[in-house]
C-alpha cells in the first residue's frame, strides 16, 4: 500500500536516509542572477534555484516594480518567467514595463487568482521561474475562506512552496504588511519560504531599503538600498553619500553616526529637535531609532550631564527613512539631543561613535575600523570613539581618530 501525505505527495515506504556530517561536499547552492545588484547582494549573491522567496512591505511601497523589474532581469537570458498577478491587469502589467523601459519575449504574465488554475498553467507553461503577486489575492477552490484569509494565504503558499520545491523552480511571493508589521494573515507563511526579505521605507521618500529577515542561503540583516523615480527603482551603491545629501552643514541637532546595516558601513545624519514642553508628560518621538533607547539616553544626559530635559519635547529622527538599531548610534543620539538643547552646533566635520551606559561612560563597539574608513572615504576629518576602540583605527588617512571615555568628554569634544 502507497500511503501519501496531504501535502506533500511525499512516499511513506522510503524513509529519507541520514548522513554523517563529514562526507560528501557541501555545495554552494546554484545561483542566478537578477541583474539588479542590490536584490541580488540581499539574497547572498542571487536568486537560488528551487528557493522560495517572499517580499513583503507595505501596500504601495515598490513590491510590484521591484519584482517586475527583476523577472525582466531574470528572464533576459532566455528563461522563462512566469509572473502571476491577483491584482492587476496583464494589460496594467505590460503598460509598467513599457514606462520602465523593459521588454522580454521569455517573460510571460497572466492576471489569474485560483490556484487551482495557477498550478495548471505552471504545469502547461512550465516555466523556469514562477511569481505570484500577491499571496493574499490568491485563492483555492478547496477552502470556503475568503482570499486573504489566514487558511487561505497558509494553504496556497505551502501548495507554491511545495512546487518550487518539487520542480527546483525558484518562486516569489509578494505579502502585504499590515499596519502590525507582520505579513497580514499568518507570520507562518515565513516559516514556509526559504528567504524573507522586506521592502520598507517612508512613502515619501525616494529611499527604499529591502532587508533580509531570513535566509537559508544568505546572510540575514543583509540590505540593499534603492531609490525609486520615474523610471522604476535604481540600485544605490554609495548610500553614504546620499543619505547625507542635503545635510545642513553647522546646524545644531544633526550627528552624523557610521552606522553598520548588515555588513556594510552606511553614514547616517540623526536629528534632534529639543523644544520647551506645554504638556504634563513631554513627547518623545522617535523616526528609525527605538524609543526606549532615546528614553535611556536622556535619562544619562539629564543625571550625568546635567542636562535639564524634563519639561522639553524631544524628537529624533534618522534623515531619510533609514531605521537604524544598533547601540554604536548612541553617543550620536544623545550628542544630536545635548546639541539641540543647547543651541550648539556639532563639528560638521566629525562622526561620532559609541554605547552610552548607564553610568555615562563610552562602552567599545564593533567594526570600528571599517566605520572608520567609511568616514574617512566621504571626507570627514574626525572620528570621536570610544577610548577602547582607539588602537584598531589610529592611522586612518586624514582622519583624526579621538578616544572618549564618558558622554560628558565626548559632548566636550564635538560642541561647539
Ligand atoms: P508598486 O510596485 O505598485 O507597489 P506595491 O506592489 O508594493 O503595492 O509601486 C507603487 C508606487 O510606486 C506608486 O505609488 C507609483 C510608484 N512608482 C514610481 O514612482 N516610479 C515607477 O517607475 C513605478 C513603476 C512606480
Ligand atoms: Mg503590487
């Protein structure tokens, strides 16, 4: 007797057989590329075949463009892609690709949302890539649950998984974001899917960031950058210097922080403004940094510095839609908020760099050097780092590296 399992057709007879962990190579994963540079560095250097990948963001964010510009890319060598859309027209479709300019005779596009009729056409088709736009506008016949639902979205994913799987076919799901910030429906499609990557930034910003949370064959924390234009969305391989592109050079309440995002360094300007507060309880709000780690940060300034923040609205945000969270940022925050209390502006030519603990002292962070280098590279001629961090960066060309031991020696250093 044949048993077989619901989901995976999968023979019960033929236990998969264990191996000794030493023997036999241990491949690199086959890959190809989507001629986008930065989808492609996010993923771990391409599209892995038979991977699942899903790409979330927000509604309206540049899912659809990114995927569309990248199926281009990816069917450019003769391949056949197929690109499933519940959502727009295939005449929608073909108009975008006219606008950005692309043009491919082996990509293929069909508006369909039964998934009963999407295996069927991959069956017929069978094409080398498979994408379906949005997970949540597909439906099975099977389930009485609207389209979106969390049996729904659950069940067709699996059933597109366990065929990219099957086939080897590489397939991506686009998954809207609910306000939440988790896929609307279940978390658990990112269970299902080898690779997550998400499509964030502010609507109204140029700057898309694409991060992965997830990846079997990749690095997670992994980021490309992109800006998005009249003509699609473009890779940004110096994002350092666009981040700093229009900042006001000499203004007080901007730091400028070498902020690690994945494995690279990206300058960041952090901004404050500190105003007297009318209200019983003064606001702290927060853009791309986390909340309680300004709520920290001023608590160190006021009981450490003596700075007298507690009837002043405080705002901070990280200048073009970036979020950045890592505790090397601090001393930056906090440098930005003393700056804008006190009306002084800091060395526009410096970058800061450091933990601040609870004591008010400069903890060591990583990679300094290639922060560092990366401030050196954009022309700044100071670096102001922990004390501990000093020995790794003390011969940077043109850049003066100075060690700090406490938040009060490093505000000392950088106002002015
Ligand atoms: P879209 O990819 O449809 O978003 P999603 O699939 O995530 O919902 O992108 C929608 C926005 O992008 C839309 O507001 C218009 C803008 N856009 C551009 O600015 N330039 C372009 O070349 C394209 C195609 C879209
Ligand atoms: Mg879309």
């Amino acid at each position: 007797m044949k048993r077989e399992s619901a989901v995976g057709g999968k023979d019960l007879r033929s236990p998969a057989a264990p191996e000794p962990m030493d023997e036999g190579p241990a491949e690199e994963p086959g890959r190809v590329s989507s001629a986008i540079h930065e989808l492609d560095r996010v993923l771990g250097g391409g599209v892995v075949w038979g991977s699942a990948v899903l790409l979330g963001g927000d509604p309206g964010i540049g899912k659809s463009t990114l995927l569309l510009q990248a199926l281009h890319g990816l069917a450019a060598p003769g391949r056949s892609v197929l690109y499933v859309s519940g959502e727009e027209s295939t005449q929608q479709i073909k108009m975008r690709s006219q606008r950005l300019g692309l043009s491919s005779p082996h990509l293929y596009v069909v508006a369909e949302a039964a998934l009963e009729n999407i295996l069927a056409l991959t069956e017929q088709v069978n094409p080398a890539m498979v994408a379906v736009d949005s997970i949540q506008t597909i439906y099975s016949v099977d389930l009485e649950s609207a389209p979106g639902s969390v049996s729904q979205v659950r069940h067709c994913a699996g059933r597109l998984v366990h065929e990219a799987k099957k086939r080897g076919r590489p397939t991506f799901l686009v998954g809207h974001v609910t306000k939440e910030g988790a896929i609307a429906g279940p978390r658990v499609l990112e269970h299902m899917v080898d690779t997550v990557v998400y499509f964030e930034g502010e609507r109204g910003h140029s700057f898309r960031i694409l991060r992965t949370t997830k990846n079997r064959f990749g690095s997670t924390n992994e980021i490309g950058v992109f800006e998005m234009n009249d003509s699609g969305l473009h890779s940004v391989t110096n994002p350092s210097e666009i981040f700093l592109a229009e900042r006001p050079l000499g203004a007080p309440g901007s730091a400028v922080v070498p902020a690690i995002e994945g494995s690279r360094p990206i300058l960041v300007e952090l901004q404050a403004l500190v105003c007297p507060s009318g209200l019983a309880l003064p606001r702290r709000t927060t853009m791309g940094i986390d909340h309680n780690r300004l709520a920290l940060l001023v608590a160190v300034l006021d009981k450490k510095v003596g700075l007298s923040l507690a009837q002043q609205d405080i705002f901070v945000n990280a200048v073009g839609g970036v979020r950045v969270e890592e505790p090397a940022i601090d001393l930056a925050i906090a440098a930005a908020v003393a700056s804008s209390l006190l009306d002084r502006p800091i060395d526009p030519h410096a970058v800061l760099l450091g933990e601040v603990g609870l004591t008010g002292e400069i903890r060591g962070i990583g990679r300094a050097d290639l922060r560092a280098k990366e401030a050196a590279r954009l022309g700044f001629r100071r670096c102001v780092l922990p004390r501990t961090n000093l020995d790794r960066v003390a011969n940077l060309g043109g850049l003066d590296a100075v060690g700090v031991g406490s938040l009060k020696e490093a505000l000392d250093q950088v106002l002015r």
